[in-house]
C-alpha cells in the first residue's frame, strides 16, 4: 500500500517487541494514536537540558553509547557570568569523552543548524533534548524533541516511545516572491494550523513547490513546525538535498526519499509559494501572525538575525543582498547571530560578513544568545523584529517588549528604514550574491565561488571534539563542579492523593511560563533544588512562597488548552516536581511537556468535561480517590473537589497508554528503566 514519507521511515524504526500493542502487519499505515515505539540512530543534547540528561545517563548504568551517532553541543548557556555555565560545558565534554559522543564545544554553533550541516542523513531517526530537533526534518529524517530522560534511554539504546503520530500533507506549489523568505511559508501555516493544530502530527511537505526551496529553507519549515506543537515536519531528500550533503563533503550519505505515489495523508493543506506575501507572529505568540502590509510605517528599535531557524548562509545571505551599501537606521540596534562557524566561515568567504559589519550589524556569538533571553534583550516597550522561532512574552529578557517573528527579508527592510517594511518594495537585487535569485550556494549553483572553496571553508571541524576508542574512554574522569547536583528522586507511586490546587492557569501556558530561562535562570540548570526556586515566577510571583508553605507536602495545578507548549526542558516538570506538584490537570497537553510529567511521576490528567476546569478554583482541594487502580486498568481517574462552594465530583480522563500508567506506577522513567521496563 501506498505509504507517506513520515510513514516509510516510521515503519523503517519500528521495535515491535517493546511494543506488542501496535500489531503492526507490515506495508500498512499504522493506526493513529497506538502507542509504537521507533530506534533511534542518532541523540543530540544541548547544554542548558544537557547536564540533567547526562546525570540520568550516568544511573542507567551503561558503558558507552548505543546509538550510531550521539552529539552533545553547548550553545545555550555560553555566557558565563560565573563559574556555573563553565563547569557544566567541561561536565558535558568529559561525559562525552568517557561514554562515546562527539562534543561541539561554545562557539561552533547552534545544536540544529550544526547537526544538520555535519551529522543528518536523510531516512535516519533523530532524538534531541530540543523541541526544534525537527530542523532535520530539512534533510529528510524523522528528527524528534523530548526530554532528556528519554534522550538518555535512546542513547542506552533504548527505543523512544510515541503515539502513532496523523501524517498532514502540505503541497506547495509556485516559487517564493522577492521579498518573501521560507519563513513566510511556515508563519502562513501556523496562522492557518495554530500552535496547538499540530499536536499528534507530523506535516509532510511535497508538491512543485519543493525543489525551488533549499535545505536551509526547508530547515527553517521543519525548525518552527515545533510551534505548530507537531511531532515532527519532513521534507523529502532530493537534489536540493545531495547539493546541500555535496556542499558539506557528505555527498555519500545522501539517498533520494519521497513518499510512495498516491499516499494518503490524514489531511492536505495547499499553499502557492508564488502568492505568500511577508508575514509576522505579533506579540506574544507564534500563531498570531498578520501581514507585514497591514503593520507598515509601525517603528522598530531592534533586529536580531539568528536562532536555529533563520541562521544559515542563505538567511545571512538574504540579509546582506537587502543591506548592502545601506546603514542600519540611527533608531534602530541590530545584531546578527549566525547559526554555525561553519555559515560564518562561508559568510566571510561570499564576502556577505563585511557587507554586514559595514552596514553596521554587531556581530553576536554563534549561539542561542537572544532567543533563549542571554543578552540583547529589548529596550523599555521596545518594538524587536526577530528571525526567532518563539516571542512568548518576557522570553527576550524585557517583559514589557514587544517581539515579532519575522523573515531575515523583512528583518532587514526594517533595520535599515527603522519601521516595518515590506522587503519587496525596496531597491535591492536579490541575486546580489548569486545572479540566481536566492543565494543557492549550498544548491551548487553559485557562479561567483568554486565549490571547493565552500567545502574548504565549511569542512572546519575544529571545534568538534570527536568520540574516544574504548580504552582512551576507560581513563577519563568525569569533572564536577560545585552546582552540579544529582537529580532529585521521582515521588513514589500512591493508591490515592488528596492535594490543594496552588495554581490554577490559563490557556497555552509555555514551559517558559512554567520554568523560564534567560541570564537569571540558566545558571541553575544542573540545581534543581535552586532552580526550583523560579517555577512559574512569570505567571504567579508568590507559588514558591505557597508551595513552601505546604512543606512541599504535595500540590496540584489546573490549566487550559495546550499546557506546557514551547520547549522541551524537562526543569518544566523537575521544578514542579521538587515542590511538591503529583498531578496536573488540564484541558489538553502539549506532547513533550506530558511525556516529562509522566517519566518524572507527575500524573497528566485531562477533564472529560472542560467545564469542569470553570468549576475549579485556586485553594480547593483535590481528592483523586482511585489513582492505583485507573494506572492498572487504564479507567479514568474521579476527582472530588472540595471549595467554596460545597464538594463535587468529576472525571479525570485517562488518556495514558499502558507504558506511561507503569512508568508512573515505578515512580518515573528513570527507575522504571532500571527495573528493566523497556
Ligand atoms: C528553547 O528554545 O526554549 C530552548 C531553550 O531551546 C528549549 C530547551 C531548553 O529549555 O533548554 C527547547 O526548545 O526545547
Ligand atoms: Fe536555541 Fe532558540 Fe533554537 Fe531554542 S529556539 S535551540 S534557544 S536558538
């Protein structure tokens, strides 16, 4: 039977024997929502979830990695205002050194783009500790964000454990417009899909449309498909994509994948790339998107350049066609942080970094510097235009700013005008850096620069620090430092909980919400006892204070649609957890963030009625009588809510498959895997 990308490569993974419910039968699709389990060939970590994931990797008990391949970059944290940032960096790097990985040290660039440029292959799994891992989805591969925990099994070789995601198909048609980036495309699907439409999704794109896009525009797709709360995106492999592999001296791991004709996908969304018009997310959410047109003349004080979906050698690129010969706006602060040394290296080779640096860019580290809120926050009530994939409020360091996700096009007509601007109405040639109309360098296409004067410049693997032989390995020792502290033990399994609600929320709470990041917080990574300190100091200063109150004796927490959206840092249920949270319930999850609830025993619930969330109030209190039995039979949970206004009951769905109930039953992921579960 005819068999959608997604699908193929799904099918290729599959472990049945860690999962004997899929009763999967072979060529068919699988049904949607059985719980399936897939090998993971390839881990990525980064820093900032990194530490927590290797201290769990460590009480697993396994000598070396399983996985074919297994990276662990630093890009998060690489401000270091103290020792704290620097002493998990040589943590990481002496992990990797003992148990098989490659190490990308500061400074090499940013997880994804790195990743993508010097480890992906199409057809291969890829599981990353960063809801963007999807960027890989550019090459073809079935790339994947979860927690650590999970990250941590895979590299045990363990198989990573999902529900049998809807494959969406997106057809594109048509070609991009001057002016309109790849970016547009995915702003234009999340206004259409919203941050939530892509839960228990992946979106597979194919059609015409396809071929005139390159990897890194593609990568830029999948990249914010994380926004739309999907799985995963993919992209087929094709010439687009050997010319990419080719250009990064990997041409032998390139192979042609698409899906089978006439695959059937649970729905189709049409987009014409030729009709896009520039967009932007507006404050504060990815899905608030309107066009560019409709906030014209609306002045700008900063631009930022960077992150892991806008940083490549064709975003720099775009930049530089638009700014060249031009000054970025007396008004106006811009700064530019490129995705990888490697795109640095190119940038200054195609001569873009100077048109840059003459424009009057200031040139930032390669690194997630401002997107996860570490320097150039905006000024008071400031207007930032950002390349970014998330503008969750108070994310960018400043809670009062106003941060729009944009195309580098559209981020660069407003660095040098000083209000939004649509890119196609200025005076620019587009093919400054190319005479083909879109820097297609990494196509193969370039008539100013020899290829081999790309791979030169792109084959700087210094800053990669490769895996040591078994023996070499043996003799390393692991570096500590002083706020490295050991991840604190999972609540063990109770029969039934009587628990005050301490927090009730709103809808499409983030996990920046729940744990935020920035300057203050990031220190505290691998300390969950002081990192605990910040749960949910954007939405409720005082919760700390309250959950003290309670000795930390146990708590619940309600929320609305999509809980726990955005990142994939497990310190989101870690610091609950710490205080004392055993079960939230909401009106809907977003994937990752239930799946870290579960592996460190927090119970999710969903209301069966979602009225039931208006008839909850912050202080009541919450009896869940029949815990033990609904995680052995899978019934759903009751739940006697007592406040106010007299004593209620309602019903709590139990929406989780049988390995999340045991997992939940062994007191978390971490002792359910020693006690041998799979
Ligand atoms: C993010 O963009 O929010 C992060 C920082 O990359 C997170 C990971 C983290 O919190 O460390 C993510 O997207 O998963
Ligand atoms: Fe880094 Fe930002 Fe990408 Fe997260 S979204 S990985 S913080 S660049």
């Amino acid at each position: 039977m005819a068999l959608t990308l997604a699908e193929k490569i799904i099918q290729a993974h599959l472990v049945p024997q860690a999962c004997p419910d899929t009763h999967f039968t072979g060529g068919n699709p699988i049904e949607r929502g059985v719980d399936i389990a897939i090998r993971i060939d390839q881990t990525l970590t980064q820093d900032a979830t990194g530490t927590m994931t290797y201290l769990q990797f460590e009480t697993i008990g396994i000598p070396r990695v399983k996985t074919d391949v297994s990276v662990s970059y630093v890009d998060h944290n690489t401000l270091q205002t103290d020792f704290r940032n620097m002493d998990d960096h040589r943590y990481l790097q002496s992990i990797a050194a003992k148990y098989g990985l490659w190490f990308s040290r500061a400074g090499n660039g940013i997880c994804h783009q790195v990743h993508l440029e010097r480890f992906g292959e199409p057809g291969k799994t890829l599981l990353g500790s960063d809801s963007h891992t999807p960027t890989g989805g550019g090459i073809g591969m079935i790339a994947i964000g979860a927690g650590g925990l999970d990250v941590a099994v895979a590299m045990g070789g363990g198989a990573f454990h999902l529900a049998m995601p809807k494959v969406y198909g997106v057809k594109l048609t048509g070609s991009l417009r001057k002016g309109v980036g790849a970016k547009d495309v995915i702003l234009e699907v999340l206004r259409r899909e919203t941050v939530k439409g892509g839960v228990g999704a992946v979106y597979e794109y194919f059609g015409s449309g396809v071929e005139s896009l390159t990897v890194p525009q593609r990568a830029t797709i999948t990249n914010m498909g994380a926004e739309l709360g999907a799985t995963c995106s993919v992209f087929p492999s094709d010439g687009a994509t050997k010319a990419f592999l080719t250009a990064m001296g990997r041409a032998d791991v390139w192979k042609e994948l698409k899906a089978d004709e006439g695959a059937v996908y649970d729905k189709i969304i049409e987009i014409d790339l030729s009709t896009l018009q520039p967009l932007a997310a507006q404050p504060h959410s990815p899905d608030a998107v309107a066009p560019v047109a409709s906030l014209a003349g609306k002045p700008v004080t900063q631009v930022c350049i960077g992150s892991c979906t806008n940083s490549s050698l064709d975003d720099l690129a775009a930049v530089a066609a638009i700014v060249r010969g031009k000054h970025i706006a007396p008004g106006v602060e811009a700064g530019i942080a490129p995705g990888s040394r490697t795109t640095l290296l190119m940038a200054e080779k195609a001569g873009i970094l100077g048109d840059l640096i003459r424009a009057g860019f200031r040139i930032l580290e390669s690194a997630c510097g401002p997107c996860i809120g570490m320097g150039f926050a905006p000024n008071t009530e400031g207007v930032s235009l950002r390349t970014f994939n998330r503008n969750f409020k108070g994310r960018s360091g400043t809670t009062d700013a106003n941060v729009y996700l944009v195309s580098p096009e559209t981020a660069a007509a407003a660095a040098v005008t000083g209000v939004f601007t649509d890119a196609s109405k200025l005076d620019y040639d587009d093919a400054t850096y190319t005479g083909t109309g879109r820097i297609t360098l990494l196509s193969g296409k370039d008539d100013r620069l020899n290829a081999s004067d790309v791979i030169r410049a792109a084959s700087d693997d210094g800053m990669l620090i490769a895996p040591l032989d078994e023996k070499a390995a043996a003799a390393v020792e692991i570096l500590r430092g002083p706020n490295i502290k050991p991840c604190p033990a999972s609540p063990a399994p109770a029969q039934s909980l009587t628990l005050p609600v301490l927090l009730k929320a709103g809808d499409n709470v983030s996990t920046d919400d729940i744990m935020p990041a920035g300057t203050k917080v990031l220190p505290f990574r691998s300390n969950i006892p002081e990192i605990a300190k910040f749960t949910f100091e954007r939405i409720d200063t005082e919760f700390y204070k309250r959950a003290e109150r309670t000795g930390f004796s146990g708590c619940a927490v309600i929320g609305g649609e999509n809980y726990g959206q955005g990142s994939s840092r497990e310190h989101a249920a870690l610091g609950p957890m710490y205080l004392g949270v055993r079960a939230v319930i909401v009106k809907s999850f977003a994937r990752i963030h239930q799946a870290n609830l579960i592996n460190y025993g927090i119970i999710p619930i969903t209301f069966a009625d979602a009225a039931d969330y208006d008839r909850i109030e912050s202080g009541d209190t919450l009896e869940i009588g029949n815990i033990g039995e609904a995680l052995a039979t899978g019934k759903d949970f009751k739940i006697t809510v007592t406040g106010k206004s007299g004593t209620k009951t309602i019903a709590g769905v139990n929406s989780l498959a049988k390995r999340s109930r045991d997992i939940l039953n062994a007191g978390g992921l971490a002792a359910y895997t020693r006690s041998g579960g799979q």
